[in-house]
C-alpha cells in the first residue's frame, strides 16, 4: 500500500508540475496558437521532428539501460549504489548542461545562416559552459568520500568508485550535448539521429565487452565510449562549422588543467585533514575555490578575465 501511494504521489507530482508550468507560459507568453491546418508546415515540422522524436526514444532507452543490466545481473544492492552515484551526476553536470543547451539554442538558430558568427557563439558557450561543470565534476569526484559520508553516511561509501567514474562521463556530457545543439539549430536532425544510432553501437559494444568483468568494467567501458562518440558528435561541426574537437579541447585546455590543479590540491588536502566530516568538506570547497581562482589567473583564461573583468565593472558601479 504504502508502494502504491508513493507511486501515485510521483503520478500526480508530475502532472501538477505540467498544470502549472502550461498555466505560467500561457500567461507570460504572449503567442496564442491558431487553430489553422498547413500541410507545409506539417511536412516541414515532421521531417525534423520525427527524427528528433526518434532520437530522443534512443536517447530514453539507453539513459536507463545500465540501471536494467546491473538490476539483472548484480544484486539490488549493487544497483542502489549505483543509482546514487548517477544522481549527484545528474543532478549537477546533467541539469546545468541541459539548461545551458536549451537557453542558448535560440541563439544559435538565429545564426545558422552565418556559419563564422554560429562558430564563435557556439566557441564562447562551450567555453562558459566549461568553466562551471569541469571544476565542478572534479571537485564532486575528489571530495566523493566526503560528500557521500556528509550526505548519505557510512553505509553508502562503495558508491565512492561509482562516482568518481561517473564524473568523467559527466565532465564529457556538455561537449556532446552542445555539439549536438549545433545539428538542431542548423535543421540537421537527420544527421542527429545518425549519431545516435552510431553512438548506440559503440555503447552496445562496450558493455557486450565488459558486463562479465563487474560495475566498475562497465563505467570504464562507458568513458571509452563517450570519449570515442566525441569524436562522432564533432565531426559534422568540424564539417559544416571548421571547429572540430581538437580545437575545442585546445580552447578548453586552461580550465580543464585549473581544474586539474585544483583537484590535485584538493586531494592531498583531504588525505591529510582528519577532523569532523563538515570541517573536512568545508575546508575542501573553500580551498578548492582558492586554487581554481588561482590557477585560473595565472594561467590567464579566458572565460576568468572576462568574468573578473565584469564583476569588477559591477562593483565599480555599485560604488558610485
């Protein structure tokens, strides 16, 4: 009974957030649909969109497939620790990434006639969008005993491997999804659904590989196969952009080695401090914000100076 209510309360939880989500764009929207049929725009909306839909059912399936193989194969308790690893990924650089793609797709549409204009809008995007989830993935993966232990508790520590692994794919996450953007702006989606059904074969192989090896076989094979199909999501912005994936992690070098930097910081930090739980990841995020400031200015990038040189107009305006 008590399953069932809970299920219900999910049920209701979610059309609730529809009502009123419909119900605040309706009253700060100011378009209204007209009840008009056009053929054209039919055809012109179904050959995007099917293949979109498409590509999203793929999307679906294959977001949950490592839930069903390590529910199938290991034991419950295996999967529950997987399970909360993938939320404190998906909760941050999934989110983050997701909301930047989506605020800035219409700005890319608006470019997809001017292919130089398009390339450096999509360039500074990757860049800020970088600049917040490569820290952030490294941090949550060095800090991963404290963060679990401070969160979850003792019991819940075998996660730790889990994700720490899984803070890689995460760190990969914006680059795949932000090339991706590119096909849509662009009208691609014939292209998009090609990668996907690609990108689903790689994944397929990885885990064919290493299902008999364990949980921590399939995270690794899963890395491989999101590094390889970076390689496939950059190949047509390389094509129809000239801004392929080495010139992406070239403009990306500072920031993922300022992240880098801090990590290494803040591991060591860690593996010395022996105090309280809270004092212990306290002590982690103040100085590992200290250290990717650091790093950030001396290695001069690019998104630091812009965002530094803005808060300082900031202040200089609030002062008079």
């Amino acid at each position: 009974a008590a399953h069932m209510e809970l299920s219900w309360a999910l049920v209701w939880q979610m059309l609730i957030n529809n009502v009123i989500r419909t119900a605040m764009l309706w009253l700060l929207c100011s378009w209204r649909p007209l009840f008009r049929y056009s053929a054209a725009s039919f055809r012109a909306l179904f050959r995007f969109g099917s293949k979109m839909l498409l590509s999203g059912l793929l999307a679906t399936v294959f977001d949950n497939i490592y839930l069903l193989i390590i529910g199938k194969l290991y034991s419950a308790t295996d999967l529950g620790f997987y399970q909360r690893a993938k939320e404190f990924v998906v909760a941050s650089a999934n989110s983050l990434s997701t909301v930047i793609a989506q605020v800035n797709y219409p700005v890319l549409s608006k470019l997809q006639n001017e292919p130089r204009q398009m390339r450096n809008a999509f360039r500074q995007i990757l860049q800020h969008a970088l600049f917040v989830i490569f820290p952030l993935m490294v941090g949550i993966g060095v800090c991963a005993p404290t963060i679990i232990l401070f969160l979850l508790g003792e019991k819940w520590l075998p996660s730790i491997p889990y994700l720490r692994l899984l803070c890689v794919v995460g760190a990969l996450f914006p680059i795949h999804l932000l090339n991706l953007n590119i096909l849509m702006a662009l009208g691609r989606s014939d292209l998009f659904l090609r990668l996907e059904v690609a990108k689903k074969v790689l994944l397929s192989t990885g885990i064919l590989l290493a299902f008999r090896y364990g949980i921590i076989a399939l995270l690794v094979a899963q890395i491989v196969s999101s590094s390889l199909a970076l390689l496939l999501n950059s190949y047509y912005s390389k094509k129809l952009l000239s801004y392929g994936l080495g010139k992406q992690l070239a403009d990306n070098a500072k920031v993922l080695g300022s992240s880098l930097a801090m990590g290494g910081g803040v591991y060591v930090a860690g593996r010395l401090f022996d105090g309280p739980v809270v004092l212990a990841l306290s002590m982690q995020i103040l100085l590992g914000a200290v250290l990717f400031v650091g790093a950030s200015w001396l290695l001069k990038d690019p998104v630091f100076s812009e965002w530094s040189a803005r808060w300082g107009a900031y202040i200089r305006s609030r002062r008079c």
